[in-house]
C-alpha cells in the first residue's frame, strides 16, 4: 500500500521549476516535493528554504541511465505520484553553426528524452487523478529560425503530450502540456551566446510564477494544454492559420535577422 503522496519538479533549482515548487510546499495533501537538478548546492539551498518537504536529488537528466536509476530510488520510497512536472530544458539562441554537436544532441537528450523517459519512470507510481505537466513552450507552435533544435524539441513535447493524455484517460491521469511565451527565468544567460545570429528581442515577458499559477490551474482542471496571456493565445491561434514560412518571416523581421 503506498502511503507516501509526492510531487515530483525536475529544473526545480531555479526559475519557472522553482516557482512550481513554491506553490506545491503549501500543498497540504503533499508529504514530499522531489526536486531534480544537477546543482546539489541549489537544491539543498531550496530544503533550507522551504523545509523537510523539499527532498533534494542532484541529477543530470540528459542521460537516461539516470533516469531509470531515479525509477529505482522512487521504488525504495513508497510513494504515490500525485504530480510531475517535467520541466528540466535549455535552449541555445543562435545559428545552428554556433553550437557544437554534442551540444544539439544534449538538447534533443535533455528536452526531449529526458520528458519522455522520467513520464515512464514516474507513471508506475501514479494513479487515478495524478497529473503530468510537461514544459513546452510558446516555441511549440511553429518552426523557429536560430532556436531551430530547442522550438522543435517543444513541438515534439507539445504533441506527445497531448496524444498520452488521451492515452492515459482509462487511467484518469491527466498530462498538460504547458506552453508559456518568454518568462523573466536563468534560461537567457545561458542560452543567449555570443553569435551573429540570433534571439535578442523578448517580447511580452511574464514572471513565472503567475505562469506556473496558471498550468497548475490548468493541470487541475485536466486540460491538456496550458497557455498564458493574451499575446501567447494570439500566437497559437494565428499558427494554425498561416501558412509556416509566413510565420518565420514575421519571426525573422520582429528579430531583425534576415
Ligand atoms: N524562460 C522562458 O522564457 C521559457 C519560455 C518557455 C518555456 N520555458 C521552459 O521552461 C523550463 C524551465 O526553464 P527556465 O526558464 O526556468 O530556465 P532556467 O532558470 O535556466 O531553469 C532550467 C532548469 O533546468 C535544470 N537543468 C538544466 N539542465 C539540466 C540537466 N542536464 N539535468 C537536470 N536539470 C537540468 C536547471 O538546473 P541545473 O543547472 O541545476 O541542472 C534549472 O533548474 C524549460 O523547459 C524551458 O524550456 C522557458
């Protein structure tokens, strides 16, 4: 019998991961909050911060391996998954040329792989009225020039999440696929890199934790897609109307590339 009701955060060591984790300590139906990164430092800094409900495991998520060995930890746990939310991801801002293979592999491994493969480690441990939440982006919605591997990492983890959800009705768990436009987060730092080409305007930029709010709200209430904001509404409706190479060229003037 498991006894134990968690949530699950990976990425929970700063921005939008973080604000997730705010919200679920007070949670009282929670016993623990898991959250996954690698930096151990921040994420003991979270347990001090919020207490003994926050349980750190620093963890590199884009290699699988350990992923299945974090599937072995959760059966010594005695847990029963009331939520995920897979939003460990990074982004590289600039020409496919500026970035090394290892790199791109990296991203597909991290965004992609790693979203897919901690939803099955987890699944075994939840059951009826557990929710996913898998971060994609505002990205999702169409083909991005200079951000091409991380926008089609979030359309690959828009969609999946939207087929699993139905996939996973006759068990009355619920994925959310949540698609937020620009959040004030870490991912900039790191993913605006020194390049000809590349990201520089940000426009319409949310704090996270309304965001987060919000695709908790949206989980809840078993939506399968999570989006904030007038702008980000706005994008998606227009991308299911126009053709794709008008979109990017819209994209590619409001950036002033070429
Ligand atoms: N900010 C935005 O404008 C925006 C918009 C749409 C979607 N998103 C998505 O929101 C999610 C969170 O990003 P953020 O904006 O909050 O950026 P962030 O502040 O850079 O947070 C990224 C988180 O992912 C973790 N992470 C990175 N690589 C990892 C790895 N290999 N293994 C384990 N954890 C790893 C980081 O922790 P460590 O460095 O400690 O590992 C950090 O906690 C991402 O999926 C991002 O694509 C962001």
């Amino acid at each position: 019998m498991n006894n134990m009701n968690a949530a699950v955060i990976t990425g929970a060591s700063s921005g939008f991961g973080k604000e997730f984790a705010k919200l679920l300590i007070n949670d009282k139906s929670l016993d623990k909050i898991f959250v996954l990164s690698r930096n151990e430092e921040k994420l003991n800094n979270l347990k001090s911060e919020f207490g003994d409900k926050i349980q750190p495991y620093a963890v590199d998520l884009s290699d699988v391996e350990n992923i299945k060995n974090f599937g072995k930890f959760l059966e010594t746990q005695n847990v029963n998954i009331k939520i995920l939310i897979n939003n460990a991801g990074f982004a590289k801002f600039c020409s496919y040329e500026d970035i090394s293979i290892d790199e791109s592999l990296n991203m597909i491994n991290l965004n992609i792989s790693g979203v897919v493969a901690m939803g099955l480690v987890c699944l075994p441990f939840m059951e009826k009225g557990s929710h996913i939440l898998n971060i994609a982006s505002q990205a999702a919605f169409q083909p991005v020039p200079y951000q091409n591997i991380y926008s089609a990492t979030k359309s690959f983890v828009k969609n999946y999440s939207q087929a699993l959800n139905v996939e996973l009705k006759e068990k009355g768990i619920t994925v959310t696929a949540v698609c937020p436009g620009w959040m004030r987060t870490e991912l900039y730092n790191r993913g605006c890199i020194n390049t000809k080409k590349g990201t520089t305007k940000f426009v319409f930029m949310a704090e996270p934790d309304v965001v987060a709010k919000k695709a908790l709200k949206d989980a809840y209430n078993g939506k399968d897609i999570s989006v904030y904001g007038l702008y980000v509404n706005m994008c998606r409706i227009l991308s299911k109307f126009l053709p794709e190479k008008l979109i990017m060229k819209i994209w590619l003037l409001q950036q002033g590339l070429k």
